[in-house]
C-alpha cells in the first residue's frame, strides 16, 4: 500500500522542521557546522528520508560536517521518533543540495550585510 503524495510531503515537513530545530540545538559535534536543510524526500513506503542540506563552508568543512551528520544519524532518528508521531522513523540519508541558487543567496545575503558594515563606518 503506497502513502498518498500529500501524507508523503506532510511527513517530509515535518521531519525538516524537527531536523532543523535539533540540529541548531542538540548537536555537540563541533564538526556540524552551519547547516540548513534544504528540503526531505520521503519514500512512499516511509523507509527512507532523503535529507538534503546546505552547508555553509569549504569542500573540507562540508565533508566534515556530512561526516558528523552520518555519525549523529541514529540520535536524530532516536530523536525525531520522539517528537514525530509515526510509527515507524525513516532511515536518514543526508546529501548535499548543490542547487547553486542556495549558494548564491547566501552569497549576495553576506555582501549585502557587509556592505551595510561598510555604510556604517
């Protein structure tokens, strides 16, 4: 029996919500740095959430920060199981979002908050 798409997508929001709350919170590894989530696919069959995030930082920090999302995997699930009412938790893949206009927001977000820097001196 497949999920119906919009039971697919309320559960893929609700896990980046929960995902996004913890990992600004609770991660203790300094390896994590600046995260987003980006967006979560669920599978139909609730097995797998594709969890694709924008890590801000160098190739070198981004495969750290991977890493240490692939390490914390089981407390986030351990986690989101708690604060998501489902039966059963989805397994977490992470992956990177290369959609490049992610990027490129962040980038012309930091110019425009040093430019403002430099208007004010």
């Amino acid at each position: 029996m497949s999920m119906n798409k919009t039971r697919m997508s309320r559960v893929g929001e609700e896990i980046k919500k929960e995902l996004s709350i913890l990992l600004q919170r609770e991660m203790k590894d300094p390896r994590i740095g600046f995260v987003t989530v980006t967006s979560v696919d669920v599978t139909s069959d609730l097995q797998l959430a594709k969890v694709y995030v924008s890590i801000f930082g160098s190739e070198e920090q981004r495969e750290a920060s991977l890493a240490g999302l692939h390490k914390a995997k089981g407390f986030l699930r351990t986690e989101l199981g708690r604060r998501i009412k489902l039966r059963h938790v989805p397994d977490l893949v992470f992956k990177l979002d290369e959609s490049i206009d992610y990027g490129n927001k962040i980038e012309s977000i930091l110019r425009e908050i040093s430019t403002e820097g430099e208007s004010k001196r």
